[in-house]
C-alpha cells in the first residue's frame, strides 16, 4: 500500500453533459460538488464545452492531431479519482457533447508518463445523475451512459443513481433540493463513489 496515496483527500472530476446555461444537470453536479467537498473530497469541475472539441472525426485527427481538449480530460482523469456525472437526456439518449468529449479521450494514447484514455479511467467510479423538467428525469439515458462508461472505459459505476424529474422545481433559492427524499439519495450516491474511491486508494 503507497502510504500517501491512502491518506491523502479523495479527488473527484464534476461534469455535467448540458451545454445550456443555466442547466438544471449543472445545477445537480454543483450540488453533488458541495456534498462531495463537505465529505473531505477535492473537487474540480470540467466544462466539456471549454474543451472545444470538435465532432468527432479520425480524418480531422488524421489532419490535425488529437484535440487539445482529450488530451486534458485525459490529464484530468489521471490525476483524479473517481467521478461525479449529471447528464440530460434527448431524445432518451445522452447528449452529443458528452458523448464525444469521452470518444475523443478513448483515442489519446499514453505518452510523457500518462496513460491512454482509457488506461486513465480504468478501476474508477463513477456516480450518475439526470436532471429534467420532465416527469421521467432523465432515467432513460442512464442505463445507456452505465454502460458506456462500465463497458468502454472500465469505470465502476455505483449502484446509487438519481433521477431528477420535474427540475424546474426542486431546487430552492439557494441551490438546494427542497424534497428530503431526494437529498438524502443524493448524499448516499456521493457517499458511495467517495467510499469506493478511498477503498481503490487503499489498494494502490
């Protein structure tokens, strides 16, 4: 066991899958943030659209190089631990832009002491979240996003998940969820990916 890898404060990644400002999944993963921070994590927030990748095409990288931007959500996974993941749904399935920020990543190849894409998201978990104005919250591109990432990407994904339906009404003026029952399944799902984090830690 690596003493300081044990010891040291949990690291999370914080994405949301939503472009728009003022996204209720931006709203969620900020939330999942502070949980997450009041737990003893450090956080980081990625904005998928400050990367500025662009649609995912092999002649374009071919021409040009991998993005700059797989290459720093590769960085980013290698030095954090684990994940916390709200992402829409459209049309029942994740959006493009989460979609493509992580095909990009599973190209990046190992270099200058890094891993390749994968490599660097391999054995962490991962938390999922959705948020919607609709009655379903989301729940439909969930089992699609559990997969790609378990399957794809080697993440462990908690069994803890949370839907969020009718978004437009559960927060308060303060960015807080106004029913209980949801905070308290929100709590447990960062509880859980900051426990299989720190058990992943222990073994390194």
């Amino acid at each position: 066991m690596n003493a300081d890898q044990s010891t040291r404060p949990v690291r999370l990644l914080v994405i949301s899958g939503s472009a728009r400002t003022g996204s209720y999944n931006s709203q969620l993963a900020h939330l999942a943030a502070s949980k997450a921070r009041a737990a003893g994590a450090e956080v980081t927030h990625v904005d998928l659209r400050e990367l500025a990748m662009p649609v995912y095409d092999e002649d374009w990288a071919t021409a040009n190089g991998k993005p700059a931007g797989a290459l720093k959500l590769r960085e980013l996974f290698a030095s954090h631990d684990g994940l916390l993941l709200s992402c829409p749904e459209y049309n029942a399935l994740p959006t493009p832009l989460l979609i493509n920020s992580f095909d990009w990543m599973s190209t990046v190849p190992a270099a200058d002491g890094l891993p390749n894409g994968t490599g660097a998201t391999a054995g962490k978990p991962v938390g999922l979240m959705a948020a919607s104005p609709g009655a379903l919250g989301g729940i439909r591109a969930l089992p699609i996003v559990r997969t790609y990432l378990s399957t794809n990407f080697a993440m462990v994904v908690v069994p803890e998940q949370l839907g969020l339906p009718h978004a437009d009404q559960q927060f308060d003026e303060a960015g807080q969820l106004k029913k209980p029952e949801l905070d308290h399944v929100l709590d447990k799902l960062v509880a859980s990916v900051i426990r299989q984090a720190k058990w992943r830690l222990a073994g390194a």
